[in-house]
C-alpha cells in the first residue's frame, strides 16, 4: 500500500477541497480535521455503539438509597 500520493487541490464554492484517492478512503461519512504546522491531519469519526460507551465507563463506587415505591391498587373506573 502506497503511503503517500501527489493531489490536486480545486475550489468548491468557497471551499478548498481535495479528491482522497481510493487506497486512502476512510470509513464513514465524517471526520474530523485540524492543522499540525503546515500539515492536514484528517481522522475517520468513530462511531461507538451504546454498550461500547457503556462497557468503557468506570462503575459508580456510591451506594444509592433504598426508595420506598409501593405498588399502586387497581381501580375500577368503569
């Protein structure tokens, strides 16, 4: 795999923007960019289910009180 390519820069409206050559294609359909110096560092957004946010927090260490929640009688209402 070819680790870097020669691109062509063009204008979109009023944006810069470049071709990724398909070896270089990331995953998804956001990413996230910012500057270093004068290079472009461009990152595939992961995207993480609900158990893998969830499996990646720490367990809470307090202890919740105890809530007193009867259960409600059934009514006859007709």
């Amino acid at each position: 795999m070819l680790s870097e390519r020669h691109v062509r820069l063009f204008r979109n409206g009023r944006n810069q923007a470049l071709r990724i050559p398909k070896e270089f294609e990331l995953e998804g359909n956001e990413a996230i960019i910012h500057k270093d110096g004068n290079r472009l560092i461009i990152e595939p957004v992961k995207k993480t289910g609900l158990i893998a946010l969830l499996a990646s927090w720490e367990p809470l260490a307090e202890n919740f009180p105890e809530i007193n929640d009867p259960q409600i009688e059934a009514e006859e209402i007709f």
